[in-house]
C-alpha cells in the first residue's frame, strides 16, 4: 500500500472512482429496475381497460382478465426487486471498501508525517461514519431507482392516458422540485452543523470518560458534567433544527401529487360530459397519481431528501479526514545530484542528544566511510549505535556538526533523492499485505522478475519464495511468516532498491548465523557502500573497517589492529569467541 500525501478528494470525488468501476453492475441494476417499474406503467392502462372494456361494458370476464394481467404484472415487479439486489451489493460493498481505503491510507499518511490527530477516537468516528454511508448508500441506492422509474413510469402512462393531466402534472412537479431544493439546502446546513455537534460531543465525553478518574480525583465531576452538558445541549438543538426543516417536505408531496389529484378530479365531470375521456381513462390516471407517482414522491421528499442530504455532509466530513497532510516544505536550495554521484559519507563534529536537556548520546563524533567501504559498527547495548544509524540516514538532525554524503550536507539534499540514495534496514521487518512482489519491490517498482530471483537467490530468501509459491504469492498476515523470514524479505528489498548506501541496523538479528553471513556476503558484493550495525562479532570480521564505540572514544580499525588497541573490542571478542559454536549471539 502506497501512502499518498497531500491529496484533497472532494465529497463525491470519494465515492465516484468506485461507482465507476462498477458500471455493469449499475447497468444490471437498472435492467432490473426497469423490470420492477413494469407494475407502474401499466396499472393505469389495464384498470382503464378494466372498467371501459369489461365492467362497464357488461364484460365481466374480461374486466377481471385485466386486473388478473395487472396482478400478474405486480409479480413479475417483486420477483425483479429480488434480483436487484446482487448488484447493489456489489456496487455499495466496492463503495464502502474505496472509502476504507481512502480513509486508512490518509491517516496513515498523517501518522507518518506526524500531522494531526490519529488517536483511537478519530479512527473510531471515521469507521462509524464509513459505515453509516455503507447503509445510507445502499438504501439511497434502492430508493432512488424505484423513484426514478416509478416516476417515470406514472408519468408515461399518464402521458398516454389522459395527456391534458400530464402538462398539469410535470407543472407541479417542477414547483415541488424548486420546493425541494430550497428545503434541502437548508436541511443541509442544519444537518452538518448537528453533525459537528455531534463530533464535539464525542469528543468531550471520551475524553471526560477517559480521563474519568483524574476527574474524580481532582474534584472536577462538575466542570467536566457541565462541559459534556453544553455539548449535549448543542447536540440536541441541532438536531431539533435539522428535523423541523425535514418535517417541511410533506409540502412537496402535496403539491407535486396532491394538487394534480385534486385537478384531476375537478375537472373530470366536465372531461366526461365533452365526452373527451371515458371512466376508465379517469380511474386509470387517478391510479397513476395514487399509487404510482404520490408512493414515489413521498420516498422521494421524506427519506431520499434527507438520506440525499446525510450522504453529501458525511462524504464531505470524510473528505476533509482524507485529505492527506501537506507535503513537508521543501528544503531552500536542496540539490538531487546526477546518476554518477559516487556518495562517500562523512560526519564532522557530529553532536547528538534526544532532548534539550539531555546527554549527548554522540558526541563530536568524527568518520569517513568512502563509497564501496563496508563498516561494521559494534559497541555495548544502548552505546548508541542506532542513534549514529539515523544520523547517517538523515532520519535524525545533529546538534551540532554535520553529516555530508558526496560532500553535501543531508540537510542541503533534496528529500526524495536521499530517500532514494540512502536504504537503512531496522531491526523490525516492515512486510504488509499484498504479493510477495508487491513487497520485495516497494523500493524499486520497476524491477523484473529476473532480478528478484537473482537477489532472492544471493541473500537466502529463495527457498521462502519456493515454499509460498513464488512472487505473486499472497501475503494476508505477515504474523504467518517467521521473524527471519520476514528479514529476508526486507533485506531483499532493500538489496534490489537503487540505494548506493545502505545501513543494516540488527537487519539479520533473527537469522541463524550461516544465513546472516549468507546475506552479509550478498550485499558486500552489491555496488555501494554497506554499514552494519553488528549483532554478532563474526558480522565485524568479515567487515573491511570496524567503528567501535564505546562512550568515551571512538576506535576505526580492522579485527586485528581492534584486538590490539580497543580493550572493549578485545573483550567483545573474547567473550564471542569462547562461548560454544551454537549460543555465540
Ligand atoms: N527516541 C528516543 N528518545 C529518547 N532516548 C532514546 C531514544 N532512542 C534511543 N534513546 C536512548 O539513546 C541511547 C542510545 O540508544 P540506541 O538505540 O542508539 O543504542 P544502541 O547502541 O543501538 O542499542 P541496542 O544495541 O540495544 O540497540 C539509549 O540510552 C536509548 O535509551
């Protein structure tokens, strides 16, 4: 999974990616629509026939032959709505899963950066609020296709039926539309004023019932009741307000299908008596206006108004929760040097503390490790080894001093060339879910499958590329694969990654010793300067130069001279040395 930073979807934009995608699946949404409106077009017609060519004809047999054919019709409309279901799934769980996506990758992309709040909270409202457009989605979906085609359907056969009523008809619909819109945007801002409420409120309770016994402690049980009590009060007012304006939308109900009703009936007698239409044709448009278009326009107004509205709010809560953090500044006059840079690396006076006030974990610490070197480093646990690590890798910022790679200072590098230049390995694997490719590739997208076979083959991951099923295989949980298998993967990763420094920082603590030296020796062979941070002696010997450190001074030699010179190396060695073959960590 690629974390993307900076990007700002729109509410729509979030869902539309998917929707798109699912395009056959709409389709077949809407054949079986269609199907389900059948019932809709044609009740007006047969219960006119019904009555013109059966009851009132004296045709009792045919008169109910027509309502039978309507019946039919009605059965034929619910075995449809059956089927219309597959698809919808389809479409609203591809929704659904677009918008996890956006939304895990988003704040993942915050927590990176260290920008924003990505406490438990904040990751429990965005899946509340994801789910809640799963459900609102799913059923604004079903309505808005019974709407649509039952609209349509009424108005058709109205159309053809008694074409004087259509023109009234398509009038006041049109008014109750403009009604409408005017309705829901009000709606719309009283809906997301409540639904921030809401969001404060969550937040004020959590932190009350979180931090609950301090409160108690300290004698706060009353500021803390009265501050969760405003926001329940601000919550319930706003919801109150959103309410009273959704109460307003029977309007559009009475006069989009109420008042061409009304005009229906008034001026049926006088339609009767110009001997213009029959009985039937005016049962058969009231049946229209009853039971096709007022049902419609009743969901229409009532529940997709508002469902409409909450979708477009909560779309665009989540918007704003996906937009990812701004890119980081880039650096005043950062440089990328050219493909043949050759990046020796040196640090000057390099001074280092975690905090202000703390001790120099490093200090005025001196090195040259020309490009092609390979440098072991070894000291006591907790010397700081690690720490120099992140300072070669520009991952932590010196107080003092300076670390240059090719005689540039990391500070004056562009950010995505020394991402590209530098590859430090921790001692944690980092494997996610995906293809095996997927993970020995994060570095180097454009790799072939040659090449990972041959690093695969040189670092010891081969016979875990056998055992899975080779690279396209699928990595659900990387709990399955050992902590050693999951060194490999890394390690290969960053031996086919373009990076001309690498840094292994304990990156093979979990391998047995003849495959760490099996790796080691891989990537010594590999174009580029190797740093190791040591875990075993055995790693510092095959090294070309140790870095011993040891928190008074600092020693760079080879084994022997480091045996002669460094009593904490000699001991180090020593103590390795006489321990039995198999427990020499
Ligand atoms: N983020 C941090 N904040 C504060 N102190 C830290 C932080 N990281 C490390 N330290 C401290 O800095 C010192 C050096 O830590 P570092 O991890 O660099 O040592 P190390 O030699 O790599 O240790 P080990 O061999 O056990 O991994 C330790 O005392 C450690 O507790």
């Amino acid at each position: 999974m690629t974390v993307t930073a900076n990007a700002k979807p729109g509410g729509r934009t979030l869902l539309r990616p998917a929707l798109a995608a699912q395009r056959r699946s709409l389709l077949v949404l809407a054949a079986w629509s269609l199907l389900e409106a059948a019932p809709v077009l044609l009740s007006g017609q047969l219960v006119a026939a019904a009555l013109d060519r059966g009851f009132l004809a004296g045709e009792l047999a045919a008169g109910l032959a027509f309502l039978m054919l309507y019946g039919t019709s009605m059965v034929l409309g619910a075995w449809a709505a059956r089927h219309a279901v597959t698809p919808l799934a389809a479409i609203v769980e591809a929704a659904r899963d677009a918008l996890v996506r956006a939304v895990v990758q988003a704040r993942l992309a915050h927590a990176v950066q260290g920008s924003g709040p990505t406490d438990a909270s904040t990751v429990a409202r965005l899946t509340r609020q994801t789910e809640a457009v799963r459900q609102i989605l799913a059923t604004l979906l079903m309505m808005v296709r019974t709407v649509v085609f039952s609209l349509g359907a009424a108005l058709a056969g109205l159309a053809t039926l008694l074409p004087e009523m259509a023109g009234v008809t398509l009038g006041c619909l049109a008014a109750a539309g403009a009604l409408l819109a005017l309705l829901s945007v009000l709606f719309r801002r009283r809906y997301r004023e409540a639904l921030v409420a809401e969001e404060r409120l969550a937040g004020s309770a959590g932190h009350a019932v979180s931090g609950l016994r301090d409160v108690l402690a300290c004698g706060g049980a009353g500021t803390a009741t009265r501050r969760v009590g405003q926001d329940v009060d601000a919550n319930a007012a706003a919801s109150i307000a959103a309410a009273r304006i959704g109460s307003c939308r029977i309007g559009v109900v009475v006069i989009g299908a109420r008042i061409p009703l009304v005009a229906t009936l008034a001026m049926a007698p006088w339609l009767l008596r110009s001997g213009a239409v029959t009985p039937g044709q005016v049962l058969g448009a009231v049946t229209y206006l009853v039971s096709g278009l007022e049902p419609a326009l009743r969901l229409f107004a009532q529940s997709l108004g508002n469902m409409g509205v909450q979708l477009q709010v909560l779309l665009r809560r989540l918007a704003d929760h996906t937009a990812g953090p701004p890119e980081p500044p880039a650096r005043p006059g950062a440089v990328s040097p050219g493909p043949g840079h050759i990046p020796s690396l040196s640090l000057r006076g390099v001074t280092f503390a975690y905090g202000p006030h703390s001790a120099p974990i490093v200090d005025d610490l001196d090195l040259d490790v020309p490009y092609g070197d390979h440098l072991a480093i070894v000291g006591p646990s907790g010397i700081g080894k690690s720490t120099v690590a992140n300072l070669m890798a520009g991952l932590e910022s010196c107080r003092r001093g300076e670390v240059a790679l090719g005689g540039t200072p990391l500070a004056g590098l562009a950010e995505p060339w020394l991402r590209e230049a530098v590859a430090l390995v921790p001692q944690e694997s980092y494997v996610f879910a995906g293809t095996l490719r997927e993970n020995l590739a994060y570095l180097s997208p454009e790799v072939s499958d040659d090449e990972l076979a041959r690093a695969a083959d040189a670092v010891g991951l081969a016979p875990v590329v056998k055992r899975l099923g080779g690279f396209d295989a699928a990595i659900e949980q990387a709990a399955a694969l050992s902590e050693g298998e999951r060194q490999l993967i890394t390690l290969v990763r960053a031996y086919v990654s373009p990076a001309r420094l690498v840094i292994l920082d304990e990156a093979t603590c979990h391998l047995d010793p003849a495959a760490e030296r099996r790796a080691e020796e891989a990537f010594a062979a590999r174009t580029g300067t190797l740093i190791i941070i040591a875990h075993r002696i055995s790693s510092a010997m095959r090294a070309r130069r140790i870095l011993v450190l040891d928190g008074q001074s600092v020693r760079v030699g080879d084994h022997h001279a480091l045996l002669r010179d460094s009593p904490l190396y000699a001991d180090l060695a020593n103590t390795w040395a006489a321990a039995p073959a198999g427990t020499r960590a």
